[in-house]
C-alpha cells in the first residue's frame, strides 16, 4: 500500500435565510446628511463578517453616495432601533434590507424636493457616487448640493425602514409549516490525502459552490465561506470538547486543537446568485451555510481514498488508522 | 506588594517603570501602557493574539515574565506605522479582506510582519509555516495568507504599488468588492474590544465557579471575601431582585446559581474588587457547602426511567422533541429496492472565537444599568435583564461591543447579570475578562448528537423513505436547544424531495456544559448523516455521487420536509458548478481514489511537509562548506 | 495566574547558583519561561505562588554554544530557533532542525531552551529524542563550599520518568554536549493532531551515515519520544543495520521491532500502528537528506507487497 493516497468526496446542503419558523423583523432608520453624506442608524451590526461594509455599500447605492460617505450609529439599545440578534445567517437579508428600505425612504424625500426645483418628474432622477442628475437633461449636481437644497426648502431627509420575513410555526404533530422565506443551497467536493503510516489527513482542495441569492460583496462572501470551510475542517478532524463525568477536559487550545494555517486546503469557490423574489436587494446570506456540507464531504473523500467510513466525528489520526487495522483485518478474512 | 523596576524601550520610547513582577509583558503593555492591541485570546502561547517584537524577534507577550524585557526594545502593531499610516502588510490585510472579527488580526499582522522580515522571499509554504503559531477562527487563513504574499510581492517590487488600491467602481455599489470599512482600525491595533476598554474608577469581577457537575448548594458564606480589603461586593443569587432567569427559549438559568449547581464551572458568586488579583484572592474566601447529587453525562441515560431529574419543570429531562411527518413511511420503505441503515455521531465543538467573553457595566446618570459586551442579541438580552432587575425596560441598556468572533456562542447571556448586578450595589464601573479557560468551561458548545438513519431507495436511485432520528446532548442548561433541534429537524433530510419520512429530534438536559448555538444551528449535525448515507446509498446502486443527488434534489414546486412549497431551489446550479470547478471524474464512490485521474491538480496546494525554509539553510550549509 | 515576590536576573552562574540555594522553598529556575507561564492556569497547576523565581536568561555561562572536537557543548540558554538557524549547528547536528520546525513555532522557539525542554523531562517532549541520537550529556552545576562544582551524565539516565529526573536540590543545568555529526543524515517524524505547535503522539529522531559506497550503512542512529514514561535510543536496530547493505527489505524489517517498546498508558494501539512507520520513514528521509533519491510511492508499495 502506498503511504499516502488521496480521494474525493462531495456533499450537498440547504438551509434557510433568517429566524427559524417565525417572523423575522429589523427596523433601521436613516438621513441624507450635510456635506452629501449619509447617517444609519440600526440595532444589530458587526460580528465580523463584514455586515458594516456591506450596510454602507448598500445605503450608498440607496442614497447615491460613496460607501466610505455613510457613518453608520448601531448595537445600543437606548439609541437605535430594534433589530434583534446577529445570527442565524439573517444580517444582509434582515438588516441589509432594513436599511435599504430606510435610505430609500429618505432618498424620495430628497428626490421629491429636487424634482420640484429642477421642475422634471420625480422618477426621472437618479444619484450615483455622489452626483444626481434628471435622466436625459443637463440637469446634475452634487449630492452635497442636492442635501443643501433640500434642507433650504425646509425639509430633512430622513428615512425609516422595517422588514420583515414571513416565517410560520411547525404544526407540533406533523411538523408543516414554512420555516423560511428564503432558501439557499450549497455543494463542496474535498479531496484529501490520507497517511496510512499516522492516519493523518490532510485536506487538499476545497471547490465550494454556494447560491447567496445576490452577492454584495464577493470579496465577503469568499471570505464567509473560507472561513465556514476551515470551521468543518476543524469540526471534520481535529476539534473534540471532551468531558469526563462532567468535568472538561480539554481546558484549552494545548488541548482544544483548532486548524491553523497549515491545515488548510485550496478552498476554490463558486458563487451562484438565485436572487429572492421577496426582497428589495435580492440577497440572501451565507453565514451558516458555508461549513455545512465540509464534514461530510471529507467523510466521504477519506472513503474514495482508503476505504474507511468515519461515521463518528472527528476523524483523529488515531481513528482513521484504527478503522484502517479493522478493515485490513476484515479484508483477510 | 513587591516591586521590580524596569527600564526597556517601546516603540522607540524609553519607559521606566516600578511593577509587580508577577506582572507579564502583555499585561504591562495593555495594563500599564494603555497598549491594547496586543490582545489576549487564550494566555498560554496558543493563539498568537499577544505577539510582540523583542529585540526584533516576534515572541508571545503572554509567555513572557514583564521582567525579561529589562532593557529590551519592544515594538508592538501600534508602533509598526505611525498614526494614520498603514504598512505594505497592513494595507495588504485592508485590500483582501484578510479581517473579519478582527481579534486575531494585530498578532497576524505582528506574524506576517515577522515572516517577511525574517525572510523577504519567503514562499507560500513557508509564510505558512511562519505563521503556523497564530489561530484565527474568521477567515479560514485563506485572504491573510494572500496578503501577506501581495505585500512581500509589493515590497520586492514584483508588484505595483496599485496593488494594494482600492477597486474601482463600475455603475453599482451593489456586487462591489468594497474593501472592509473597519479594516484599518483592525490591522493596527486601534479597535477596543469590550477588554480594552477602562472607566475611571472601575473595579474588576472573578467569578467562583461551581467544582461539581450536579450538587445541592447547601450554604455560601461570603462574609470573609466581603471583609478582604479592597473588595468592594460578593454577589449572589441572593442579590437578583427580579425574576432570575434567562435563556433563549425557556428562561431556566439564573443569573447564579440558584440553590443548586447543574454543570461544572457554573457560576456560584462573583466578586467585585480594586484589582483582579485581590478579586481572586477574595475566591478563595468565599465557603460554599455542596451536597453532590447523582449526575447525568450520557443523553441515553437521561431518558431512562428513574434518572436523576436536573430542572424540576422538566421531570423527563427531554428539552424538546421536534417531530416532522410526510407521507406514508411505511409504504415508502415497501417500494424500496434496498433499504440501507446506519448510524452517525457528532461531537461537541466549542466556538472558540478569540475573543474571550468580556463585558463593562456600570449605571449612568440617568439610573440606566448599562452593559457593555459583544452580545450577538443584546435586543433580546435587554429584555430578560430588566426583568431579572425588575426595572422597567427603558432602565437597563445593552451596548454591542465589538465583536471578536461569536459563531453564536455570545448569544447567551451568562455573565451580563453578574455584572449589572455589581454595578447596581456599588455605583462604580466593573468589567469581567474571561480566562479561555473559564470561557471552554462555561459557553455553550454545539451539540453532540447521535442519528440513527433508515433510507429506502429504488434501484435507480429515487429515495423512497426516510426514517431519521437524532438525539442531542443539551447540557445542563436549555438555551438555544429548542431551536437547534427544530432547525435540524427541518433541515434533516438534506436538499431532496423525499415523499415519505419521519424525522424526529430530541435534545435532553444532562449535567455536562451545556449546548446552544453554534453556526448551522444543527444543519450540520443532521445533514453530515444525510450526506454520508448519500454516500453510501450511490456506491450500493452504482451511482455517481452527483448523479443520485440530481435524481432527488428539490425543485421549484417542491414541497420541502415540512411541505413548504419552493418557489426555486438553486441545488442543481450548485451541483453543476462544484462538478465543473473541481473537474469531478464520474464515477460511483467505490473506493477509487487510487485510479481517478482528476487528483493535485488545479485547485489543491502542496502537502504540508514542515521545513519549507531548509533551501534557504541548505544554501547557508554549502556556503560554510565552502568556505572552510 | 503565576504570581512571585521576587523575580532575580543573576548574569553570572556564582550568582544564580547562591541565588538558588538561598532561596525559598517553592521557587523556581525558569529560562524561556515558556511552560510555567501556561501551567499556572486553571485545568493545571491553577493559581501558582512561586515565592522567587530566577531567570537563567542572563547568565553569561549558560550562552551560547562551543564546539570541542568531536563535540558540541550547548549552553543551556540555547534556543530551539538557533538549531533552525544557525548554519554550524544545521551542519554538525542534523536531525535537530526538523526537530526544530516541529517544536511549537516560531514565536515560543525564540523563547524555549532546548536544556530547559530536556529538565522538564515530558513523555512528549520533542527535544529529548535527537538528543538521546546525539549521545547527550548533561552538566549539572551546584555550589559546594562556596565554589561552582559541576557533574556530567548522560541525558539518557538523567531522565527517570515523566517529569522526573536526577537534578538534585541546589543544582541548575548548564549545557547539553551532544556528539558533532557532519556528514549524517538526520531526520525527525511526528504526529499530533495537526502541524503546527501541537503536542506530540509520537516522534522518531534518526541519524544516518552511508559509506563512501553510497550502499552500506556505515552508522544509523534512532530514538523513540511519545511511546512511554520517557524516551528511547533503539540500540538493537541501530546494530541489525550498521555494516548492512541497504536494502528496503532490510528497513522494513527493522522498522516492525520497535511496536513492543511502546509503553504509554493510553493510545497504545495507535503508537504501535504508528512506530514501524516512523522507523522506515525516518531512515529513509535521512537518506534523502544525505542526497539519495526519495523512494516513488511504486517502490514502496512494491517493497510492502
């Protein structure tokens, strides 16, 4: 037998967008500020997947200005509006849309001034980048003028916005019901390569394709399912919370043992845009789905290359080489 | 308190000091120097969050007595650009993306740093290696690493400066890679974290941890640590006014433990004081009398007849079972051509964000208990702590620190009470820091889970039936279980449309660390059984993996496990794409690693076989050869 | 949390030797200080109180590293980062830098005394099998009468069990001296739970040397960590190839003895799995190191067929 072989596996996944059988709700207020800027306001932001740059992306879009131009005020509940909890892959659709209802809100406010001053109807304008102009005249200012304007006449533009995901409870005998609104779907193939001397595996190559609805920003997203893919990784072969009668044992990362650099794969990925129909951006999220399919298609390409189902995670060294002894064992008899 | 003075330089400025030798040189830089970004992740030279120049060489601040800097030259993250400025490798981190929470992020950049000046030239394998001491748990290492080889490719030259630029902008802010907004206060250190920030007057929580799994709490005396000079309260279930309580479906945890313990490194008291050491002094005070009582460990054991009962509301110790029916199972399994049983386990994970759990509390002028903590839902959290402090909603106020990772494991509020509770008896500011031990030891974990799996399929591949059962481990206390076990039962039978299935899911109280949510909410643990049976199944009936997944992958119209209708399922766009990407040989999975023709190619790096660096040194070796 | 009262930096050996010998019961040397910091924490030895603590790091005595000969005398305040770097020690010890660059990382490298990992005497610890392939011996230094007297033995009988070695009260260890083996081979096989700083299963250190032939062993030189309450030299292996034309069978049925020396109390099964292996293929990589071509995967499979 060789020392090391390799194999492939693949392992496909779904998951819904948003709190789980319920509504699902996110309010976030927003103004078209002094200087062409623009202030948001929300309850829930950054945990570190990059919501804030995305938010800012967004009510730049919205409100026609560049996103480094949007300050956004977030995670007090005493100065910002409810927007519940950073989880269950549901900021962009949740969050993202909350702001882009409120920026647009305010954005009209400003257009309906600006249309009345320039005399055009409203929906022949247009911002972008920090100019707005009347579509098909010479009509065009900067947004900075456009908001000194507007506060001229008398008016602030300020904007709020609420979404909501219809979820509906499970019926508690047969389960029915609609969860979600919103549905993403997932494949990974792994290939891997497993020393028959230690058991060992290491991951080589990771081609993850991910549908998130509409990426915002695919830079983020990539970097989402990188780290979802070194997540299963970790939770494939190596991370083990032990406790013996309820005492841990595994006090910490000397024993915890999480991937480091040098575990890592090629992690090539494959963005798929289904947009959802039931969202002003489209977008849906990647948060959670990204590690789901990991484990199992590593589980699956350790079999393509030694033969051995790993039916109990993690697959250490140690077990992989116990399962090689048993079914070389198995194969001689 | 004894004394060591010291003399070194930082960031090229001299500093004198008289300090606690018992002080390490990451406490003197965040402590005594107000240099916070250096960070602590784990205090044991395992994640690389602390690491510091001495005398130009990289080290863990953590592992390092204060004293050894005596006379050193010290550089940290702050002092690698000046204010405003950002370094190659800095701006490098801000142009891929390479921050996401940001905690690990000063010690990647501290590593890289040091890779490159220890070797401009350094390869892909190498860098890693470099950097093989620096846990990040956001990003998958992939962007950092891409950094890091821009910024070497940059400073050599090899690379336009515009490298490192911004994206231009097309007709759409919506699809553009804007580089992270909070990236260039996380590549130089600038970002407080709920453990970086200090109030004037702040005191500081250690909190007594309960050394059994399941125990009576017979009597606690806290008279002897209230009397310690220098502590200023002992806090304990005695002192919540309102309705204790807190949980993210059922409220069954009280802020302390309330006249018994359920899990070990339960919080049993905390203490308040001028300074941690005298806090942890004032620990050791504190008498508690415990009557232990029979423990569960096992989730089987649980649902024995005659188990030990954990929460009196819940006497058949069963959190909640989440059943899911559709169709006909029985006639389902009776059309099958082969029917195929197994079973799959998962194991407990713990989150391990870098960041320990932190938190800062105090009351504002206006009476408004304030907490400040990297809460993933401080709307919620409000609403339990105003009535666990029977105040009215208005008086209590959550601020979102940020985040240095949560994956779900800060949605439980295990340790804001404490610190309100605190602030309220002594009007002055408090933070708590956890250790990563107290941190393993008392946040939720994913839950560990068993599946015992039957699948019923026609020759040609169609899934006939299911029958799916997976039991989980909840820990001593409810938290997310409720939901974790209803998304798993939602999501169990993978992206098909089975016609007949019986799914249930059911989660039990034990007294080990208790389980909550974690990324995938128990997606993961139910869709690994589903994925490997897929698995299993195709390699029976001599089907590629990709195919037997087409033959039963939901489509619009669909009616999902719970009998949603799917008005569009994008798995066949994402079976097609991962089958081109990768290349993919079709084939049934018959163990044949050893003769497809579709392996290392595009896409796979290099096996990880430590010594990149040895060309360098073996060079070094002809040289001295030579030489000599 | 470690706490002290006293934190000494004697720079001479007099110093730090009377500093020792007066001080409290329940202090301690450190010189990297890399594993007491961590072991002061909850889950190990909690809570420490050390009375005074002496870093060793400034001892002039304990720098650096002489060659004598044949031999090499490592001041204990040598750092595992220098057997990476340092191009005489890459030359004259050569199973020591991939011992090196599996040593914990980079960073704690800087830090950590090879002396210092020898002391401590882990089951586990990574240093302690090239230094056995090394023939290592141990200075010990005390005060008697006043006057620095030292003792010499060698590593292989200074560790007696799990942290448990020959120092006496009063002593500190001064060097190492390890043979100077230019013109071997040397090689290092572990396996942990991933790559990078990770406590070892088990690990394999091997120095080899062929005649000018290229096809005889002239000498072969292989230690055990990880298998037991402390490491081994495999002198019965060492002897079945010295003088022996190399032959892939003849590795191969070396590597199969070695099984039955595994004595560790958990994982037994797996160590055993794991060490035949570990022999072959820490021969074979010294091999390389001297030059020889890397065996294709079809010679090994043949050989094994």
């Amino acid at each position: 037998m060789k020392r090391k072989l390799r194999g492939r596996g693949v392992a496909a996944s779904w998951y819904g967008i948003a709190r789980t059988a319920t509504i699902d709700r996110a309010g976030a207020w927003a103004e078209l500020d002094d200087g062409g800027t623009g202030k948001v306001v929300t309850g829930v932001t950054e945990i570190g997947e990059g919501i804030l740059t995305l938010l800012c992306q967004v009510a730049a879009e919205e409100f026609g200005i560049k996103p480094e131009q949007v300050t956004i005020g977030d995670n007090d509940t005493a100065r910002s509006p409810e927007a519940a909890h950073a989880g269950a892959t549901r900021q962009t659709y949740m969050i993202g849309n909350s702001v882009a209802l409120a920026c647009r809100e305010a954005r009209g406010r400003l257009f309906d001034e600006l249309a009345d001053h320039w005399d055009v109807p409203v929906e022949d304008l247009r911002a972008f980048d920090g100019f707005a102009w009347a579509e098909n005249t010479n009509k065009r200012m900067s947004m900075a003028e456009a908001v000194a304007l507007c506060k001229q006449r008398g008016v602030v533009p300020v904007g709020s916005g609420s979404f909501t995901a219809h979820g509906t409870g499970l019926d508690p005998v047969d389960g029915h019901g609609s969860p979600w609104q919103a549905y993403v779907f997932g494949t990974q193939v792994a290939e891997v390569e497993v020393d028959t001397v230690t058991g060992e595996v290491q991951v080589m190559g990771i081609w993850a394709a991910h549908d998130v609805g509409r990426a915002i920003n695919p830079r983020g997203v990539a970097g989402q399912i990188e780290g979802g893919v070194v997540q299963g990784l970790g939770q494939a072969l190596m991370e083990d919370y032990q406790t013996s009668e309820g005492h841990p044992v595994t006090h910490g990362f000397a024993k915890y043992i999480l991937p480091t650099a040098l575990d890592i794969p090629e992690i090539n990925t494959t963005i798929v845009e289904d947009p959802d129909p039931l969202s002003p951006l489209g977008a849906k999220g990647i948060g959670e789905p990204a590690l789901v399919p990991t484990a199992p298609a590593i589980m699956n390409a350790i079999y393509d290359a030694v033969g051995v189902r790993i039916r109990s995670l993690p697959a250490t060294p140690e077990k992989v080489l116990a399962a090689l002894a048993e079914k070389r064992a198995h194969d001689m008899n | 308190m004894p004394e060591f003075d010291i003399d070194f330089t930082v960031n090229g400025r001299p500093v004198s000091r008289r300090i606690d030798p018992s002080l390490r040189l990451l406490d003197l830089l965040r402590e005594g120097l107000a240099l916070t970004g250096a960070k602590e992740g784990c205090g044991a030279g395992e994640c690389g969050t602390c690491s510091v120049f001495i005398d130009g060489k990289l080290v863990k601040s953590c592992l390092m007595p204060a004293a050894k800097a005596q006379g050193a030259s010290i550089e940290t993250v702050e002092g690698l650009a000046r204010p405003g400025e950002l370094t190659p490798v800095q701006k490098a981190f801000h142009r891929t993306g390479a921050s996401q929470c940001g905690y690990c992020i000063p010690g990647m950049v501290m590593a890289a740093t040091s890779a490159l000046r220890e070797n401009p030239d350094a390869g892909l394998e190498e860098l890693k290696e470099r950097m093989g001491g620096n846990i990040c748990r956001c990003t998958g290492y992939t962007k950092i690493i891409e950094a890091v080889e821009i910024a070497r490719d940059v400073v050599a030259g090899k690379l336009p400066q515009t490298a490192l630029d911004p994206e231009g902008v097309g007709a759409s802010w919506i699809g553009h890679n804007t580089a992270r907004l909070d990236a260039p206060s996380k590549v130089s250190g600038r970002l407080a974290y709920a453990g970086d920030m200090v109030m004037p007057g702040m005191l500081h929580m250690q909190v007594l941890r309960s050394p059994h799994a399941h125990a009576r709490i017979v009597r606690i005396d806290t008279s002897e640590a209230e009397a310690l000079p220098g502590v200023a309260c002992v806090v304990t279930a005695d002192d919540v006014p309102g309705e204790d309580g807190f949980g993210v479906f059922v409220h069954d945890q009280p802020v302390m433990a309330r006249g018994k313990v359920r899990h070990v490194g339960e919080a049993v008291a905390a203490v308040a004081a001028e300074s941690v050491r005298i806090a942890r002094e004032a620990l050791k005070l504190i008498r508690v009398e415990y009557e232990e009582l029979p423990g569960l460990y096992d989730p089987e054991d649980a649902l024995k007849p005659g188990a030990p009962v954990i929460h009196d509301y819940c006497p058949d110790n069963v959190v909640k079972h989440i059943p899911v029916r559709k169709g006909d199972i029985e006639a389902g399994f009776a059309a099958a051509d082969v029917i195929i049983e197994d079973e799959f386990a998962t194991q407990q994970v713990e989150h391990a964000y870098l960041e320990p759990e932190a938190g800062l509390a105090y009351v504002d002028h206006d009476d408004v208990v304030t907490v400040i903590s990297p809460s993933q839902n401080i709307t919620h959290h409000r609403h339990m702590l105003a009535d666990i402090l029977a105040r009215p909603i208005n008086k209590v106020r959550f601020i979102m620190s940020p985040v240095g990772g949560g994956f779900g494991g800060k949605e439980d509020m295990i340790y804001q009470g404490m610190l309100a509770l605190a602030a309220l008896k002594t009007h002055r500011p408090i933070r708590l820091i956890f250790t990563r031990e107290e941190s393993i030891a008392c946040s939720a974990k994913r839950h560990p889970s068993r599946t015992r799996y039957r699948m019923g399929l026609t020759n040609d591949g169609r899934i006939t039936a299911i029958e799916f059962s997976l039991l989980a481990d909840g820990g001593a206390y409810g938290m997310s279980s409720e939901g974790v076990m209803r998304k798993a039962a939602i999501l169990s039978c993978g992206p098909y449309e089975v016609d007949n299935l019986k799914v249930d899911t059911k989660v039990v109280y034990t007294n080990n660390t208790p389980s909550g949510a974690f990324r995938t909410f128990g997606g993961m643990q139910a869709q690994f059984a589903t994925e490997s049976m897929m698995d299993i199944a195709a390699e029976r009936l001599g089907l590629d993996p990709f195919e037997i997944r087409r033959r039963n992958m939901m489509r619009a119209g669909s009616l999902t496990h719970t009998q949603q209708k799917l008005n569009s399922a994008a798995i066949d766009r994402v079976l097609d794409a991962a089958e081109a990407s990768s290349g993919w040989e079709p084939g049934a999975p018959t163990v044949r690693g050893s003769t497809r023709g579709d392996l290392a190619g595009p896409g796979t790096r290099q096996p990880c076989t430590l010594g990149a660096r040895f060309a360098t040194a073996g060079a070094d070796i002809e040289t001295v050869k030579v030489a000599s | 949390m470690l706490t002290c009262d006293t934190y000494l930096m004697p720079t001479r050996l007099g110093e730090a030797l009377h500093a020792w010998s007066e001080a409290p019961a329940g202090s301690r040397l450190v010189a990297g200080a890399t594993d007491i910091l961590p072991y002061a924490r909850e889950g190990r030895g909690g809570d420490v109180h050390l009375p005074t603590m002496i870093d060793l790091s400034r001892v002039a005595e304990l720098q650096g590293y002489e060659v004598r000969g044949n031999r090499v005398r490592l001041g204990a305040n040598v750092v595992y980062q220098q057997f990476l770097e340092d191009p005489t020690l890459v030359r004259l010890l050569p199973n020591m830098p991939s011992c090196a660059v599996w040593f914990a990382d980079d960073q704690i490298r800087q830090q950590a005394t090879l002396v210092g990992n020898l002391v401590n005497a882990s089951p586990a610890g990574d240093g302690l099998p090239p230094v056995l392939t090394l023939n290592g011996e141990i200075e010990l230094a005390r005060l008697e009468s006043g006057q620095i007297a030292t003792r010499t033995m060698p590593v292989a009988d200074f560790i007696t069990g799990p942290g448990r070695t020959e120092l006496r009260d009063g002593e500190i260890a001064t060097a190492v001296t390890v043979d100077a083996m230019e013109g071997y081979g040397g090689s290092f096989q572990k396996v942990g739970m991933r790559r990078s700083l990770v406590i070892s299963a088990v690990c394999c250190a091997a120095l080899v040397k062929t005649d000018p032939s290229g096809r005889i062993f002239e000498d072969v030189r292989l230690a055990l960590g990880g298998i037991g309450p402390r490491p081994i030299r495999l002198y019965d292996i060492e002897d079945m190839l010295r003088g022996q034309e190399m032959t892939r069978e003849l590795v191969a049925r070396a590597s199969l003895l070695p099984a039955d020396r595994v004595a560790s109390r958990s994982r037994v099964a797996y160590r055993r799995a794991v060490v035949s292996g570990f022999i072959e293929a820490a021969i074979e990589d010294a091999l390389v190191a001297l030059g020889a071509p890397k065996p294709t995967p079809e010679q090994r499979e043949a050989l094994h067929a």
